[in-house]
C-alpha cells in the first residue's frame, strides 16, 4: 500500500457460500474518509452479489468458512451466514 492510499472495507453476506450468490447483508468501513456509513442507512445493497463487487475493483480479503450446523439445528435462526470481506485501496489527498 502506498502511502497516498487507504483502505475500503466492505463486508457482503450471501445466501450462499458462493459468490455469484445474492447479498442478504453488509456493511461497509472507510479508511478514507471520504464517506461515513451506519447500519441500516440503506434499503438497497451495494452489489447484488459478490462477482458484482469484483467487476468493480473490490479484491476478496476473506471467504467464509463453512461449518454444518449441528443434528437438529439444521432449521435454526443464528447469525448470518457466508460472509466475504472486500477490500479497495483509494487514494487520498
């Protein structure tokens, strides 16, 4: 990283582990500056799925890892599953 850049961090749940799958959850961290976002400051996600985030200049930091759910909890509500990390290196002034 040079030192003219900062790092965008965006954070996509998926329905599944794959990528051309569609995005159920984010959120998004700028090191820039530029931009502040807060939880729920939209209806609408920034991609509509992971590929979409890579046609944009966004680099996978992190796949999720795939854990199967315990015998019986199989149709059990908990946390989101399937997150992929993104980040994008932008220039500041």
């Amino acid at each position: 990283m040079q030192p003219n850049q900062r790092q965008k961090v965006m954070i996509l749940f998926l329905s599944t582990s794959a990528l051309d799958s569609p995005v159920k959850g984010w959120t998004m961290y700028d090191g820039t500056g530029k931009e502040s976002f807060t939880t729920g400051d939209s209806d609408t996600p920034p991609y509509e799925n992971g590929l979409e985030a890579l046609f944009d200049g966004w680099r996978v930091m992190q796949f999720p890892t795939l854990i199967p759910p315990y015998p019986g909890e199989e149709y059990t509500t908990s946390f989101m599953k399937y997150p992929f990390v993104f980040e994008k290196l932008e220039e500041i002034d």
